[in-house]
C-alpha cells in the first residue's frame, strides 16, 4: 500500500497530537514528554505505519503495565510516579535512536516500506533490523521490570545471582526474563502483521519475514540482559535505612548493594539500546 509523504505527514501530526494529548492527561507524559512525543511519534508515522505501529505497541502497553500493581511499585521504587509519567529525557532515551534510524531508513527508500531483504539493500535491511531491535529492547527492560517486580520470586543480581532486594538495578527473576521474550515477541508480530499492508515481497522473502519475531524474541531478552548486567556494574544501587527502600545514589545513611554510581537509568537505557539495536541490525544482515 502506498501512500504520498504529505499525506502521511498529515496524518502523523494528527495522530501524533491526539496520542500526546491523551498521554499527557493520563499522565503517562509529562509536559515535557507530550512534546518530545509529539515529535518522536510523527517522525514515525511519517516515515509510515509499521514504524509507528511499532511505537506504539512498546508506549501502550508499557503505559499499560506501568500502571498495573501501582500500590506494590509504591512501595519498592523510590522514584515512583503516578501513571508512571515520563518526561523528555525518558522519551528520547527510549525513542531516539529509532527516529535517527527511521529517518535514514525512509530518507535511502524513498519514504516506502520494504520487505527485510540483504539482496535487495543490505543497508536497508539493516537499519529496519535496528528500528526492531531497539523496540523490542525497549518492551522487554520495560515488560520485565514493570511485572518483574510483581513477582513473588526474590530477585538475584545478574552478575553474581546473589539474592538482592526488589528494586536492585540488575536484579532479574525468571518472571521478569519470560516477560522480556514475550515483549520482544510482541514487537515481531506487530512488524509482521502491518507489514501485511504496508509492503509486497517476493514469495521466498515474504516467507522469510516469518523469522521477524524469533529474532525479535530474542533481541527482547538481549536488551533486558545487557540493561541488567550495566544496572549492577556501573549503576549504583544501596538501601536507605531512613526511606526503608533501594536508592539510586549514594549516601550517608545508604549502604551499598552493587555497582558504581556511572551511569543513572536514564543512561544505561540508553547504552543497551544502542547496543542491541546494533546487535540485531547486524543479525538480520545475516538471516535476512
């Protein structure tokens, strides 16, 4: 199916405000967000739907979960907010390699989907691996943290599989690991299934595309490893006896529990993203 570019940034400035707009009274976005997402989101829709469908399966049904057990997340996370809002800071780190990567992408294409095909760009086919790789790094940090922590299981630290106190950065349970395969998963099938409407390839390629949420699966569980093993090495994490909770800084009254104090989440978000979006890009080189 193929679309004019004024066309489709028409309809990415519409979709793109309402979907800020709701964000922000839901508080899932803060002012700040609601415009960082405004833009984010329209390079996406611009570029076409599948890019902004997989934007959109990793916000809703983040936001979504963010939300679930909220009493429980009160309790553990000393940076708790309510409706989880996310302000600019948050929303580039989690969208903003994807847009330089969809720019690039539709820029080489001439803003028109394509199949995941090396014989027909590998350039291509590798930055459309990246745009998957970082979202379903995305859903899968923020599907296993979000029902990681709901976990009755205790969580060990990834780099040491001591047992650590909810909270911990790098702290994983296998709930938390399962949840990270099924949010990469999701992002595949999404791929796949807009992919239905929005391009044609060839028989043996179309058949091929299949391999998407395999690769997506794992690419989830990729992201949600490398974000845990940064978490316990050089993000700090300790325990206020005052707050009665883990803190993500250092303190008088905070003893240590593991790492150094690096990077913030905000940082190490960034850097497996980064990574796994590589990661994948030069995977789906080579199966694609």
């Amino acid at each position: 199916m193929e679309t004019s570019p004024q066309f489709m940034l028409i309809f990415a400035v519409f979709i793109s405000s309402l979907i800020a707009f709701r964000s922000y009274k839901r508080k899932s976005l803060n002012l700040s967000g609601g415009v960082a997402g405004f833009l984010v989101m329209t390079i996406h829709f611009a570029a076409g739907f599948r890019y902004g469908a997989l934007l959109l399966v990793f916000f809703l049904t983040s936001s979504k979960l963010t939300k679930v057990g909220e009493d429980k997340k009160r309790r553990v996370d000393v940076e708790f907010k309510e409706g989880g809002q996310r302000n600019w800071i948050q929303v580039l780190c989690n969208g903003g390699i994807a847009s330089v990567l969809v720019v690039i992408a539709s820029t080489l294409t001439g803003w028109q989907d394509k199949c995941l095909d090396t014989k027909q760009s590998e350039i291509v086919t590798a930055l459309i691996g990246g745009i998957i790789g970082h979202y379903a790094c995305c859903n899968g940090d923020t599907w296993s943290s979000e029902l990681g922590v709901l976990s009755d299981a205790q969580p060990r630290l990834i780099t040491t599989l001591k047992p650590v106190k909810k909270g911990t950065n790098g702290g994983v349970t296998k709930a938390g690991l399962l949840a990270a395969v099924a949010a990469g998963a999701t992002v595949g099938v999404t791929f796949l299934v807009f992919g239905l409407f929005t391009v044609r390839c060839a028989s043996d390629v179309a058949l091929k595309q299949l391999l998407v949420i395999p690769v997506s699966a794992v690419a989830g569980l990729c992201g949600s490893l490398i974000d845990s093993v940064l978490g316990a090495t050089i993000q700090f994490s300790g325990f206020c006896s005052v707050r009665n909770k883990v803190v993500g800084k250092p303190g008088p009254t905070v003893k240590k529990i593991s790492g150094v104090d690096i990077l913030d989440n905000n940082g190490v978000n960034f850097v497996s993203i980064l990574l796994t979006s590589f990661l994948t890009s030069v995977a789906s080189v080579y199966i694609f």
